[in-house]
C-alpha cells in the first residue's frame, strides 16, 4: 500500500504544480511546445483548474488509501478520456501531435499505478456503495 500512497502523493504534488502554473501562466506551454496561442485562453486555465481539483482526490487518496479508495476512478476517467479526445483530434487535425507531450505526462505515465491500485482496492467499495439512507 505504501508505493500507492507514494504514487498518489506525487500525482497530487504534480497536479498542483501543472495546474497552477497553467492558470497563472496559461501561454508558456504553448511558447515552451512552439504551439500557436489559443484564442480563448480562460478555456486552458480552466484545464488547469480542473487539473487542481484532481490534485485534492489524490491527495485524499495518498492520505487515506483505504477510505477514498473508489476516488481513484474519477480520476481514470480523466486519465482515459483525455488521451482518447485528444488522439481523435489530433487524427481529424485539430490539435498538432506534439501537443501530445501533455497527455504522456499527465495520464499515461500514471496508468500503471492507478490501474494495478483500482483493480486491486478501489473495485470492491464501488460495488458496496449503497443508497443514501433517508434522514426522515
């Protein structure tokens, strides 16, 4: 369980670091690839934004694996539909594949731990969820 919960610190440190730097800076990366500049650059910061709220879930995870356990599919959700919208764009020739780098180093370098850590704990809490218990 420890290398998860080092994997997830590390996820969670990532996330804030990219996160925060594409809504503070949201042109560098676009500078740093040779991309050319979005016209709406709130939509990037708001990637970035969204990039934060996983850095919370990994941390919550990495914090208490056993508890926020089933988290870790929110964030392959994230981790797969990412590349597969951008492979689609870029194969219909709306983004260029050098815009790519990101995908490798914000989803596909993380599948293998938060695959094998889903698979192995986070399966059994999704099918225990029950229906909310009413108050009345």
């Amino acid at each position: 369980m420890r290398a998860y919960r080092n994997w997830f610190y590390a996820a969670a440190v990532y996330n804030l670091v990219w996160g925060t730097w594409v809504v503070l800076f949201p042109l560098s990366f676009f500078r740093i690839l040779g991309l050319p500049q979005p016209n709406y650059v709130s939509i990037w910061q708001s990637v970035g934004m969204m990039v934060l709220v996983y850095a919370l879930g990994y941390w919550m995870i990495a914090r208490d694996p056993v508890r926020y356990a089933a988290y870790v599919w929110i964030g392959l959700i994230g981790k797969t539909f990412g590349p597969i919208g951008f492979l689609m764009a870029a194969l219909q020739g709306q983004l260029p594949w050098r815009f790519g780098f990101t995908i490798l180093t914000n989803d596909v370098i993380w599948w293998p731990a938060f695959w094998m850590f889903a698979l192995k704990y986070a399966v059994k809490p999704m099918l225990e969820l029950k229906e909310p218990q009413s108050e009345d």
